[in-house]
C-alpha cells in the first residue's frame, strides 16, 4: 500500500501496483475507485487544511469532471493542483471557489466556463490550449517563472471571451495565439509575451488601469473596437507595433511610449490596419484577423493617432501619422478621380507637407520649366519685344543673361502676385494660360513649403 503526497494516511492500490491508484494511470483503473480515493483524499485535506484542497502529482483518468467533486463541497475554498497530468483535458466549468492555483500541470486543454473565482492563478503549466469563458474572476495571474537554462511552457492558444474580470495579469508567458473577447476588464497588466505570434482583443471595455509592456508579437497586436473609459490609464510601453491595428477603438489619448513603429529602413509607419484595408482591395477578400477595414477607418486611426503625438510633442511620428492620413483619404477616392482628387494634388507638390526638399525642388523644377515657356511665348521689356522659337535652341542660341534676368523677374513677379516694373507679358493665348497658372501655383506652393519648413523646424 502506497502513502499518497500530503495525506497522512494510506490508500488503496491496485492489484500487483505499489503505488496509490491516484496516482497511477493506466489502462486497468478503476474510475468508481478512484472518485472514492478522491473525495476521501478530499476529506483529509480539509482535515488537515480547512477550506484548503491540494490536488498534488495525481493522474486523473481521461474526461474526468473535476469541478462537480469541488462544488460537492461546501466547505472547499481553495484548490491547489499542482504536477498534476490529465488524459483529455482539465474542465473546470461551473466551477464556484474562493481560489485556484494551478502550477506545473499537464493537459492538452484546459477549460473554464460559467464559473464563479475569485483568485485564478496560472504558473508554469504545460497546456496545449486554454480557455475561459462566461465567467467572473475577480483576480487572473497568468505567469511563467523564468530559469535559465531551461526553456518555458508553451501553449498554443489562450481564449478569454465572455469574461468579467476585475484584475488581469500576464507575465512573461509563452502563448502562440492571446485573444481576448467581449469583456469587461476594470485593470489589465500584460507584460513580456515571450514569442508570441498573434495577440488580438476586441469588444472589450477597459474600465481602469491597463498596461501593455514589451509585446513583440511576430504576425500582429490588435485592438479592435474596444472601449477605454479611461485613456489617461491606458498605456502601451516597449512594444513593437509594426504590424498594430487599432480599428473602430478611440487611440487619440492613449499613452504610447518608446514603443518601435517601424522596421529598419522604413520611409513611413503603415499600421495593420491599413495592410488590412490595402490587401483587401487588392485581393477582393478580407485579408486580416478582425474582418473588413475600410480606407476610411484607417484615415481615423491615423487621425487619432497624429492627435495624440502632437499634444505630445513628438512632431516626427505625428508627421508620419498625417501622412497616413492623408494617404489613406487619397486612396478611397474613386479611381477614375483620384488623379485630379486634392489628395493627389497635395502629395504631388509636397508629400502632404512632410517634406520641405520635395516641396522646394517642385517649385524649383517649375520655375526652370516657365523660363524656357517665357521665352518661347515671349514677352516685352521697355516696350521691346523678346521672344525666341525651338528652331534657335536647336542651333544653340540661347537668351543673354540680360533677357534671362528679365524672365526671372516676371516669372517671380507672377509666382508672387507681386508686379514688377520693367517686363510684361506678351498678350496671347499662350501667356494667358501661363499667367493664370502662375497665379495659382506660385501662392500655393510657396504655402506648402512654408508649411513644411514649419513642420520641419517644429520637430
């Protein structure tokens, strides 16, 4: 007869076995047998114990309801699993207690559904996939503690959906796949997601304090259509939101910090949410882990998100963000009209005002351009006429630097609606249009270059 962990007594073995039938899982167990030696197990715990259950190196059989054996007793307040292995799964649901510990188990999934707890705890346990859901926990630790040298628990998959939880707490966890949905957390601390790959959360209200910290998933971080109560509480710190999404959730008051938005080499921040809506026109189908986006969702996001960094005063970042902007409003112009669109027009004479260089060598390219249209319609100085035809530049004659001057002052005189005294236009169709064009132009790019010399400056 074989002494079980932590009970001070003796229990039954099966035939030709030296070890207690809790504790041995083979083919030949018998399951009425086992539910005995488990609720007397029970027993004695709460006798040496009161309110406190330690389930300790036990193998329980394949599908077996652990949760009815708890809530048969009144008087358990917390359970304690630990290096415990479970054949099909760990199911808790419809589970009522004070607290669960769970740490070093094994089971390819484990379950909460429907249940009342009020400290969940989760440490270094070797499940495939867990799920929680419709359930109201006052306190969820989710943690793995790091040894070096050895390499920590993975798991596939965590679902939390349905859930009202007044704490959440993920520490340096091993989770390919973290999806929160549809709930309601009053504070949330999720910190160093080791590895992971997708981490999604959506329709869930945050009530109170919540921290993100050092998140680098590799495929994307999404929140999507989620509600912060509190944006001055909510913060995202030491992350890499290359691929972050923020669809339909309000980011304009969000605290982001030293968080990395784009790769190496990178010329402009493009969020999931654009990639999404992009790759979807493309390829006519929704290509993203939260469904359609439309072009003008993106330009919000974007919008929220210049706001937020320019009442921070991170002028570079916020530039980006206006870009998107402006970027995303091109785009869901038409495409026959996208082309003469304002959109276009503003990214054409200075990248939406983010770049003084292009914005000048525009005007400059222009200006050199209306030279040589100046003197191939002509125009009149001190009542002289000058004017000079393709066939004369063909053969290398060119205006004297006199003449050249005097187009210059026109050209600046009309760029600048300013009138200068000595050259005037030569009246033809020609010249009309290039006046009216002039007249247009030289104001409004003269504008866009101060206003990117004064973004510039500003950073």
């Amino acid at each position: 007869m074989a002494i079980c962990s932590y009970i001070p007594c003796q229990f039954p073995a099966l035939p030709g076995k030296q070890r207690c039938i809790l504790h041995e899982d083979t083919e030949n167990k018998d399951r009425d047998l086992f539910v005995e030696t488990l609720q007397e197990y029970i027993e004695k715990s709460l006798e040496k114990s009161p309110g406190e259950v330690c389930f300790d190196t036990i193998s329980f059989p394949r599908i077996f309801l652990l949760a009815y054996h708890i809530n048969a007793n009144p008087k358990i307040q917390q359970v304690n699993i630990n290096t415990c292995k479970f054949g099909d799964s760990l199911n808790l649901s419809g589970l009522r207690v004070e607290t669960l510990n769970l740490s070093n188990n094994l089971c390819p999934k484990f379950k909460i559904e429907n249940s009342e707890i009020g400290h969940l705890k989760l440490v270094d346990n070797y499940f495939n996939s867990i799920e929680i859901s419709n359930s109201k926990i006052s306190q969820l630790t989710f943690i793995t503690y790091k040894v070096p040298g050895i390499e920590s628990p993975k798991m596939n998959s965590v679902f939390l959906i349905l859930n009202k939880i007044d704490l959440v707490e993920i520490y340096h966890v091993h989770i390919i796949f973290l999806h929160i949905s549809i709930s309601s957390l009053q504070e949330c601390r999720i910190l160093d997601l080791e590895n992971s790959e997708e981490v999604l959360i959506r329709d869930t209200a945050f009530l109170g304090l919540a921290t993100f910290q050092e998140l680098r998933p590799l495929k994307y971080f999404a929140l999507c259509r989620c509600r912060i109560l509190n944006p001055k509480l909510f913060s995202i710190m030491q992350s890499d939101l290359f691929h972050a999404g923020f669809k339909s959730t309000d980011v304009s008051e969000v605290t982001f910090i030293d968080n990395q938005w784009r790769r190496k080499n990178q010329r402009h921040i493009h969020i999931l949410d654009e990639l999404v809506a992009t790759c979807s026109q493309k390829a006519d189908k929704v290509q993203g882990p939260y469904g359609q986006v439309t072009l003008n969702q993106v330009a919000e996001t974007y919008r929220q998100l210049k706001i937020n960094f320019e009442r921070k005063g991170n002028y570079i970042d916020a530039g980006d963000f206006h870009y998107g902007e402006m970027e995303m409003r091109r785009l869901s112009v038409p495409s026959p009209f996208r082309i003469t669109s304002i959109y276009s027009i503003y990214k054409l004479l200075g990248e939406y005002g983010e770049s003084p260089l292009y914005a000048f060598l525009i005007l400059a390219g222009v200006f050199v351009s209306l030279v040589f249209l100046h003197t191939l319609t002509g125009f009149y100085v001190n009542g002289l006429y000058v004017g000079y035809d393709l066939n004369l530049f063909r053969f290398f004659e060119f205006p004297s630097l006199l003449e050249l001057s005097n187009v210059v002052k026109l050209i600046f005189g009309n760029l600048t609606l300013r009138t200068l005294d000595s050259p005037k236009l030569a009246m033809n169709f020609s010249n009309t249009l290039l006046w009216i064009f002039e007249t247009i132009f030289g104001p409004l790019q003269i504008g866009l270059l101060a206003l990117s010399i004064k973004r510039k400056l500003r950073r």
